[in-house]
C-alpha cells in the first residue's frame, strides 16, 4: 500500500536473478488492471481500504528473446534500417497495447514518440497508465560484447523510453522498473536527476518485496517442510538448517532486519529435497566473465573479504559486478565501507563453478586439459606428472588468477570433476593423533584414492607433502579394513606465482599400496609392475597468454631438499608412519 499512496509514483528497483522480481511486477499488474478483487483474497490489501480502481497496464518485458545472435548482428552491422531484437520487440508490445485498448495507431516511427503517444492518448480517454518495465538492462549487458551496435540501440532506446516517463509523468498513475544492475553502471547517466525514478533497492522498508524471510518460511512453508521431511526422512531442523546454510544471507541494505533467501532455490530445494547449487543465469554468467577477461587485476580479491566504499557500491567496479549478479552480498557496513561474501554455500560454488564451466565452453576451451587429467588418473599407475601438466595449463586458461588458496582448490577438484573422477570433494576429515586434519581434495577411481594437499606461497616449499603425509597413516587404516583395498596417491601441490606472470608449482606424491609398500622408480606408465616406489619433486612453468610450456620440467632441489630425497630412495620399501 505504501508504494502506492507516496507522492512519488516512479520506482526503481535492483535484484540479482532468482529474486522474483517478475512474480513482483506480475502481482502489480493483478492489483491495477481490475483483477484483483478476484485473485487477491484473503490477502492484506483485499482487507485494506483500498479503491481497486482500474487501469491499463502496458507491461514491458525487456528480458526474453532480445538476445543477438551472430545472424541478427551480422544483419545489423550492415544496414541502419535493421532493428534490433528489443526494438522488435517492444514494437510488438505496444502495437499488441494499442489494439486491446482500441487506440490509434501513430505515425511516428521512433519508438520513443509510439510511447508517448500511447500515454497521451489513454489520458485523452479519461485515465491513467500504469508503466511495469522487467529487466531493463537485459538486452543492454547481455549484447555489450557479442554484439556491442546492439547494445548501444538499445541502450538509447531505455534511455529515451525513461525520459518520456519523467517528461509526462503526468500521464502515469503508477511506474516500476527492475533490473539487476543500476543505470550508472551501464552508461545511462544518473538516475534520481534525469529520469525521477525512486531508487528503493538499498531501502530498508522495501528490502523484503522481492526475497523470502525467516518468518515466510516459518509461517507459509510448514507443510513443504513436512512434506520433505516424508520424502527424505530428514527431521526439520535438518531442513531448516540446510535451507540457511545454502540459500539464505542475503543482505541489499546495511540496516536490513534480516538476510534474505533466494525464492527460486529454496522451492527448487522443497521440490527435489537436496541441498545443492540450483541457482543459474548464464547470460549473466557470460558477461562476468568477459568481464573478467578485461579486468583481471581488480577480480583477483578474495571474494570472501571484499570491501567496497559507501561511495562506489553501484557503480562499474568488479566488486559491484559480483554484488549485483548475486554472488557477494553485504555483511557489514564499517566505517563508511561495504563489507562483501558470499552469501551462502550455494553462490560460494556457482562462483567457481560457473567460471570453470564458462572456461570450458568458451573458445579457449579448458577440454583438452579435463581429457588429459582423465587420462592421467585412470590408468592403473596414475601419471601425476601429466596430471599436473593439465592441472596447470587448465588454470592459465582462467581469465583470473587471484592470490588465495580456495581458487586453486576449487579448480583442481573441478577440473577432477570434470574428468569424470567420482565422488571428487574437498575438505575431508581425518583424525590424526588427537587432533583433526582436513584434506583439501579427496576422490577415488576403480582402484585408487587421491588425497591431495595445495598451499599457495611465493616463495616454493614443500609445506604441502608435509600436512598431506600426516594423514597417509590414518588413511591406510580405514583402507585395509574395506572389501576392496586402493591404492593410494598422495600428493602436497604448492602454488606460486606474480600476477600477469606464469604460475608454477611444485609438488611431491607417492603412490601406496594398501599393505604400505610404495611404488618406487619414478615412472608411471600403464605398462610398469606396480612393485616399486616413486617421490619426485618438479617445477613447470607456462606462458599465460600462449599457454605453451617454456622449458621442460626440470628438478630444482636445495640442499635440504636433495638431502630428504636421497633419505627416502633409502628407506625400506614397506614403510611407516614416520617414514611416510
């Protein structure tokens, strides 16, 4: 009620996908074009006092089908007769308007003029029109780099449709806009001056109209609750406590009551009864990554410790991209500055998922790296040295290359994933001498396990191979006890490099047997009698931009290093703990 009744009638509003923006605009259109006494009852306006006068409604969905394609772009580029596929369609739009309305048809051609012309002449009839734009920027992000003429098109075209609104806004009884990004960051100048559009994205009375609270769950979705519960047997607080950990946190305000769920993955999650990533928007997907190729620099903050001036939020800094498609959110405001996470566990993956599969099927694909890697680690004797070579080139071919660990992890364990090695995961837990150790990575095959520790450090060191060898004993334990015994490749990665320069690693692996013998020659082929041991030290390099190895791989062992590897060439082939 209360965005009705203020004085100003034009609204602005920004959500990432998944929000229910539309399902918003959709209950508008209800309220306005004469149906609501029918479809709203028992709700809180039905019981208000208010008129239920009616309307029309010119609805304009800037989102579906307004996508170029190379020949619609090609076509573009050729002519200045051709329109774009939003310009098409918002001619459709208002011609479909004016016929249901028994308006006259203009003369004008621009789009902009038909516009006015429908909002002057429904107000020549003796009413008032009310404006709902879904998804302005849609057609505008979504354009910028498959088809930048278009995006320009259309881009004058929502600027000039935003101008008529304010130049008669007279002949408006009620306007929203949404979008997921703000105009400023797509070039359309400043909102509040030139259009008078109300900007209530950040406002803290407006926070709840497009999202679920605590309280909705609690007062609207107990029998979903029960009904998953029969599905899967999970009692309801384990259901609650998936549903927060994965789709809630949500915050658009620094003074916001309460976090926010995502609507669209918490129904997905009562209907399937798994908490997983359900949260897609590819399109929105493909522009950060673009985006990422540009600004490679400003990408590789930790997208866990984010931070963003007051002054800056809402404005083209990569920081604000992740924000606005939903995959950081504000979690404290400090000083005049935005603190930015992730939300929840579900964006916390789709961030480095989305980019891996984005990488995957861009034209620098990573597929010929996800073959290798499968080929490497199926055989009966993993190739690790392979493996490695993959894992390497597969990240030069990331648009970012930022300075923290759970980048490396997550692409290794998706790069696994990808390969087809089953039940790839991170953070495994294993107890070891009173005191718990968690394993970056851990996945098995037919016949063999992998356990595998990363560290990231400029300066290369065998940090990694120590943490990891502290779990082999546990490890062998368990392993001895099941049906099938694996064999057991444990390996310490460590990361090193300068940004925009190559990256290197260095890493040590042994391959186990489950009686504790080690494999021991140094070469892995599908061909060798696994009766021997292997522990080999390594640095690769690769040029960022070719992709193509500088050198061959080549052993650059210390002192102390040369002095560790010719102990363990020594040791007896059964080995343990301590000798591990």
């Amino acid at each position: 009620m209360t965005l009705f009744e203020r004085v100003r009638r034009k609204y602005f509003f920004a959500r990432p996908s998944g929000f229910g923006k539309t399902t918003f605009l959709r209950t508008l259109q209800g309220i306005f074009d004469g149906r609501g006494r029918k479809i709203f009852n028992y709700t809180h306006i039905h019981r208000s006092n208010y008129s239920w006068d009616s309307y029309p409604v010119l609805y304009l969905d800037l989102r579906d089908d307004v996508i170029e394609t190379d020949e619609t772009c090609n076509e573009l580029m050729k002519t200045s007769r051709s329109l774009t596929k939003l310009e098409k369609k918002v001619d459709t739009i208002l011609t479909k308007f004016q016929t249901m309305h028994k308006l006259s048809k203009p003369k004008e051609t621009r789009l902009p003029s038909a516009f006015a012309s429908v909002l002057t002449e429904i107000r020549a009839n003796g009413n008032l029109t009310v404006v709902l734009i879904d998804d302005y920027d849609f057609s505008i992000q979504n354009n910028m780099n498959k088809c930048p003429k278009a995006a320009r098109i259309n881009t004058e075209l929502v600027r000039d449709i935003f101008l008529v609104l304010k130049d008669l806004a007279g002949l408006v009884r009620f306007a929203f806009v949404t979008g997921i990004r703000k105009f400023e960051s797509l070039g359309i100048t400043t909102m509040g001056s030139a259009f008078d559009l109300h900007d209530i994205t950040g406002g803290i009375y407006w926070h709840d109209i497009a999202g679920l609270t605590e309280s909705d769950l609690d007062n609207y979705y107990s029998d979903h609750f029960a009904a998953v519960s029969n599905m899967t047997g999970k009692p309801k607080d384990n259901i609650t406590s998936e549903l927060k950990h994965w789709y809630n946190g949500y915050k658009f305000s620094s003074y916001a009551p309460s976090p926010l769920y995502n609507p669209s993955s918490v129904h997905s999650y009562l209907t399937k009864g798994e908490a997983e990533r359900y949260w897609a928007d590819k399109p929105t997907v493909q522009f950060l990554f673009e985006q990422m190729i540009k600004l490679q620099y400003g990408f590789s903050g930790d997208p866990k410790e984010f931070g963003m001036t007051s002054d800056l939020l809402g404005r083209m800094e990569e920081a604000d991209l992740l924000y606005d498609a939903g995959y950081i959110t504000i979690h404290d405001f400090k000083n005049g500055n935005y603190i930015l996470k992730f939300p929840n566990l579900e964006m916390e993956e789709a961030y480095y998922k989305d980019i891996a599969e984005t990488a995957r099927t861009s034209e620098n694909s990573t597929d010929p790296e996800i073959r290798l890697v499968a080929a490497s680690l199926m055989k009966p004797v993993p190739d690790f040295h392979g493996f490695m070579y993959a894992i390497i080139r597969g990240i030069m071919k990331l648009p970012i290359r930022p300075g923290y660990l759970e980048w490396y992890r997550w692409q290794i364990m998706l790069l696994m994933k990808a390969a087809g090695i089953p039940n790839v995961k991170g953070e495994t837990k294993f107890d070891i001498s009173r005191k718990t150790e968690f394993i970056d990575l851990t996945g098995y095959s037919d016949d063999v396990y992998f356990l595998f520790k990363c560290k990231l450090l400029q300066v290369v060191n065998f940090d990694a191979w120590a943490a990891v060898r502290e779990s082999i004993p546990a490890f062998l334990e368990q392993n001895i006890k099941k049906t099938k015994p694996l064999m057991l490749l444990a390996a310490g990665i460590t990361f090193s490099f300068d940004f925009g320069d190559i990256v290197k690693s260095d890493y040590q692996a042994k391959l186990i047997f489950p009686n504790g013998t080690v494999h021991d020659d140094g070469v892995y082929d599908s061909a060798d009698v696994p009766n021997k041991a292997t522990d080999f030290y390594r640095e690769e390099s690769y040029h960022p931009n070719t992709f193509k190895q500088l050198k061959r791989p080549y052993r650059r062992q210390n002192a102390s290093t040369m002095k560790q590897a010719r102990k363990e060439k020594s040791s007896p082939t059964v080995t343990t703990s301590n000798q591990i």
